[in-house]
C-alpha cells in the first residue's frame, strides 16, 4: 500500500513574522509599481524637490548611467550623520532600512518638512529593498558621510570624514542600481522620466532641474521663471477663448480658518473651443495621475463661480440646466496644490483622498474666478456662450437617447424618486433600506443626478428563484422597473438600450442587518442580472458607522470625522491625540441606522461624488462559475452542513455584532 504523506503541522512556528525590508521584498507590487523601476527613482527625485520646496536647495540633477543605475543629486541640507537619540543607529541608515522612518512625520512647528508629498513613510527605503546596490553620500556640516547598502542590507557601514577644501558644503548624492528581478522591464520609461522631471521645475519656479545621459552625453536643463502659465501656453493644441486664468493663494498665519498655514493652491487655467486638453495636477510636487479631490476642488471653484455670473447676467436660454462638465469639459489646467498632511490612494500615491483638499481649492479658485469674470464681463459672456453651448449638446445627446426608448415603457414605481436628468452616464439610483433613510436620501441627493428607490424590508433570497416568478415580489419588479433592464443569465445579451442608470448603488446600514440586505441585494444582481455586474453599474455605498465630535486643537477648529469601522475610528482617534486633542475631549456616536442621519450628514458621508465610499461590484476573477459555486453555498437552501463547516472553519476569526 503506497504511503499517504501526511499534512504539513500548523502550529506556533508556523507563523513567520517578517522583519525590516522583507515584506516589500516578498510583495513589491503593495508598496511600487513594477512595471518598471520609474516609481522607486521617483521616490529619491521627490525627495530632493521636498528640500528645494522646503526653501533649502536650488538644483536638482539626474544622470542615467551605462550600466543601468541612476543617480540623484541636490544641494539641500542633507541628511542627518549622527545617531537616532532613540534608536542609537546612525540615521542615514534609518532612513534607508527601516519602514515607516523619515522626517516627514513631523507636522509640527518647526517639523523639518512643513509640506512633502504624503506620509506614508515607505519611500526610499522600498527604493533600497528592490535595488542590487544603492549609494548615498551626504554632505552636512563641514562633513561628507557615505554608506552603502546591497538588497537593502548594510554592505559598507557608514564612513563620516571632513568635507575637502573646494568639496560642496550641504546636499545629498543617491546612486540607483534597481534589480531586476522585481520589474517586468528593467528599462526606466525616458518620456516618463523627461515629464516628471519638467513638471518640478514647473512647480518650483527659479528651481533648476537637469538630466544627463552619460551614454551619449546629451544634457537637458529646464528652468521656468514665469511657473504655470509658461508651462500651459506652451503646451496648448489650440488657440484659448479668453485669456488665461491663473491664480495662487495660501492660507496666513493669523486666519482662523480650518487651514495650516501655507496650505492652499496655485493654478492656471485654459478654456478652448477644440483640439486635445492638457490637464496635470500636483500634490506637493507629487504628479496624481489619477486627479482626486484637489482636482475636484477646481472643477466645483469654477462651475460655481461661471453659474453665477451666468444667473447674475440672465445668460441662460430657458430650459437648459448646467452642470459642472459643462464647464470642465472645455478646461485645460495645471492646478499646484500644497496639503499639510496629504492622504493619497495608495503607495504610489496616483490619487489625493483628502476630503478638505476639495473645500481648500474650491474656497480659494471660486471668489477669484467671480473677481476675474465681473472685472472683464465681455470676456465672461464669452465663457458664458462656450459653457451653454456645451450644455445644449449634452442635453440634446441625452434626448435623442430618450426618444429611442420612450415607446413601451413601463410604468415606473411610485415610490420611486427620479432624477431631473436623463444622462445615463451621469445618473444614479440608490436602492435604500427603509422609508426613513429613504427620506433622508431624497432631501439630501442631487436632485439632477441622483434617485432613490427605498425598499422594503429585507429582500427575497432569489438564488433558486425562478426567473419567470421574480416579478411576484413587489421589491424586485420595482428594482427590475426602475433600473430598466430585463432578467437575464450569464451568457445572455439582455438589451441596455433601456438602462436609466449608470450606476445602480446598494445603500443599507453599517451594520450585520445592513450587511445581510446587501448580499441579498449582490445574490439578485448577480443570479438574474450578471452583465449589470460584468458592466460594473452594480455599486455598494459605504456609510460610517462612527461620528467624532473633535474639539478645537490648535489652529484647527472644532470638526465632526466620520469612521466607517472600528479600525477608522481607532485611526481617527490616534490622529486626534497627535494634534494634541486632549484624551476623552471627543464625542462618539454610533449610527443605530441610516434614518439617525440628517439630509446634511448623508450628502456629506455617503451621496456626494467627491467625498463618499462607493465600491464598484465585480466576480471573482477567476470566473463567474467559481463564484457561483461560493453564492450556492452560501445562499442555497440545500446548503446548511456546509455553511455549518464554514462557520465551525472561520467562526474563531469572526467579530459578531450583537
């Protein structure tokens, strides 16, 4: 009888505990890119721009070698020689090997980086993790340090000597081999890196920049005295309407708004009739691809602003609505904005997620562009001319679309309460737990974008179902109505000419009978509705579960934060007591429902584009049978043992919401 190998124990040394650099090792992808080494010599770029931004360095200078390594050099202040008075290891090797390490932690007054790009305190030391080699020398106080690290280990302990006569006084030298073998290509993306490097000397007007190629020699320097606004002429595709509107203002030391001082933006904006936009917006020198609320912040300061010179001069044809791409549509821009204590999406830092980034540009970009407009009114009305042109055809797009699907429909839920517009890719509906939470949601949504279809109790379980007695529930006729799609299976191509939304939202309490409507609600979506979810309209609202009441604390004022778990809430209350908020100052209430909130508080936490959670619904993707086998399991009558063994299986590390 052949012999059966018998299963690998589980016990206390099972479980591996990763030090130092090895957890960027192990998954690079949480913390860079690896597409490309471009993101871990971005970092060292960054830094040498945080010194130059800080007010202590003039130059910045890159150099691609022949054998593949990058250097980075600044004439900042250095980085610090001596010991950690903590950690008693010399602080060049901190900042290089430790997770979570740096300068930048410090806010407070005279914090040596009043202003950086983020915190999330991985930076050069993931540079280090994922390199063959990396070399920095530091020049600081009469004194040159150089040490050398392989993998991210020390190889060449720190060698601290004095600075030779004619040697530079202050700044640092990093020298880059990235490894290979993390990246799918060990080729740094030269228009990339020409981009990133153009854009800092954008931003940092009077700052020179430079790029050598030692390969062929070729050197290129940019420097640009006039900021933002040569940056956008240059590189327009079209002549602008009106001339360019551009802008900078920082928060002062005696304002007694919820602002640091030296927060704020500076912008130029460009409006054209055709031809490609330009649009690029920066965080503390950090390029976000991927916009965020700084960006979101322009778009609000200009819409509102060209309404009201548009309501102030009676521009607007009867019947037409503007809406904010009406304005944005048209907008090329460079927006520069510097947050205290940016919170990006991810490490590599593509997106900013502060919400009072939005509330900070809007406050700032709003009242110039109302000063601008009335101090050139025949520059306005064309603006004005451009911005209802835009609205026109938008609306005429959306009634073309509303004539082909007018005939036969029908008739929708009365407790159903439409939005104004009919822009499929700009509508919503919220299928909401309750009447009460429903009403909060009809006062509290876009009345042009948004509807609400409150719902009843807790919704049939429609995984065995027939598709043909689906309609003898009232709930999901009226869902199926509403949204304007027939049931359909997995490999069915239901007709989408009918959708009347883009984007379905599932919104229910925070808590375990929310949670349970919520899969109730995915099982329908995805059993008689699956290419509503392979088209990604399919969306679950995330309201908080917490509200902090924050006293006033130092130059901030009084503040609700909102939590959506237990972990937020714990984050929150950490950062309470960093800025000095004294322990027990704060108030904690707990949202029993989505009914205890006001109108105000749901826009606010949960219906507004710019500031809410929304989570876009997919399958695995690993394929629509496997997860079908986990919803059978889970939803099917049949299926009691088994949910039983998954709960006896995973019951230990289950926090129940009693």
């Amino acid at each position: 009888m052949p012999s059966v190998k018998s299963p690998a124990a589980y016990g206390e040394s099972s479980i591996r505990v990763l030090k130092g650099l090895e957890p960027v090792k192990q998954r690079p992808g949480m913390y860079t890119r690896t597409d490309n080494p471009m993101h871990i010599v971005q970092e060292v770029i960054d830094n040498a721009a945080d010194e130059a931004l800080a007010g202590h360095g003039k130059h910045i200078a890159v150099t691609l070698h022949d054998d593949g390594s990058v250097s980075i050099e600044d004439d900042g202040r250095g980085i610090p020689i001596g010991l950690h008075p903590e950690e008693q290891v010399p602080v060049l090797e901190i900042v290089y090997t430790r997770l979570h390490a740096g300068g930048k932690f410090d806010k407070g007054a005279g914090g040596a980086y009043s202003f950086s790009g983020g915190l999330h305190g991985v930076g050069v030391s993931v540079t280090n993790a994922l390199s063959k080699r990396l070399q920095v020398t530091t020049w600081r106080e009469g004194q040159a340090a150089t040490i050398v690290f392989g993998g991210g280990d020390v190889t060449e302990p720190i060698a601290v000597r004095k600075a030779a006569s004619g040697e530079r006084r202050h700044g640092t030298s990093v020298r880059v081999w990235p490894d290979a073998k993390y990246f799918e290509s060990a080729d740094l993306p030269r228009a990339e890196l020409m981009h990133l490097l153009r854009s800092k000397a954008v931003l940092m007007p009077g700052v020179s920049v430079t790029c050598r190629i030692e390969k062929t020699g070729e050197t290129t320097t940019w420097q640009y005295q006039g900021g933002l606004r040569d940056y956008l002429q240059q590189h327009l595709a079209a002549e602008p309407l009106i001339p360019l509107f551009e802008g900078a203002q920082y928060a002062g030391a005696g304002e007694t708004e919820n602002y640091a001082e030296g927060e704020g933006a500076a912008w130029c904006v460009a409006f054209t009739d055709e031809g490609a936009l330009l649009r690029e917006s920066y965080v503390n020198l950090i390029p976000t691809v991927a916009g965020g609320t700084h960006e979101s912040g322009l778009k609000d300061g200009l819409f509102g602003a060209i309404k009201n010179f548009i309501e102030m001069h009676a521009l607007l044809p009867k019947g037409v609505k503007l809406m904010p791409d009406d304005v944005f549509s048209r907008a090329s821009f460079v927006l520069s904005a510097k947050v205290l204590d940016p919170q990006f999406q991810g490490q590599i830092k593509e997106r900013l997620n502060s919400r009072d980034a939005l509330r900070l540009v809007s406050g700032y970009v709003r009242p110039a562009l109302e000063l601008w407009l009335n101090q050139h009114v025949d520059l306005g009305r064309k603006l004005a001319e451009l911005v209802i042109r835009q609205a026109q055809t938008r609306q005429r797009a959306s009634q073309k679309v509303e004539k082909r699907k007018g005939s036969g429909v029908a008739v929708l839920p009365g407790k159903l309460t439409d939005c104004e517009s009919r822009d499929t890719n700009l509508n919503e509906v919220f299928l909401v737990e309750g009447d009460s939470a429903g009403g909060s949601a009809k006062m509290g949504r876009d009345k042009e974008t948004q509807a609400v279809l409150p719902l009843r109790g807790k919704v049939l379980n429609t995984w065995e179902v027939d598709r043909d007695r689906l309609f003898a529930n009232n709930e999901i006729h009226d869902i199926a109505v509403a949204i304007g799609i027939d049931p359909h299976g997995p490999n069915d191509q239901p007709d989408f000419s009918g959708l009347r939304y883009g984007k379905v939202c599932i919104l229910s309490d925070a808590d375990v009978d929310g949670s349970h409507i919520q899969v109730l609600l995915l099982t329908l979506f995805f059993r008689h509705f699956p290419q509503l979810v392979a088209r990604g309209h399919v969306h679950i609202a995330r309201p908080p579960l917490f509200r902090v009441d924050a006293p006033a604390r130092g130059k901030k004022s009084a503040a609700k934060i909102y939590a959506l778990d237990d972990g937020e809430l714990t984050a929150a209350l950490d950062k309470l007591r960093k800025e000095g908020a004294r322990e027990g100052s704060w108030t904690i209430s707990r949202f029993k429902g989505l009914g205890e909130m006001n109108a105000e508080q749901l826009w606010d936490t949960t219906l507004n584009p710019e500031t809410r959670r929304l989570l876009p619904v997919s399958w695995d993707g690993r394929g629509f049978d496997l997860t079908a086998q986990s919803l059978t399991k889970l939803m099917g009558k049949g299926e009691a043992q088994a949910r039983r063994d998954l709960m006896e299986l995973h019951g230990d590390g289950v926090e129940v919401d009693v």
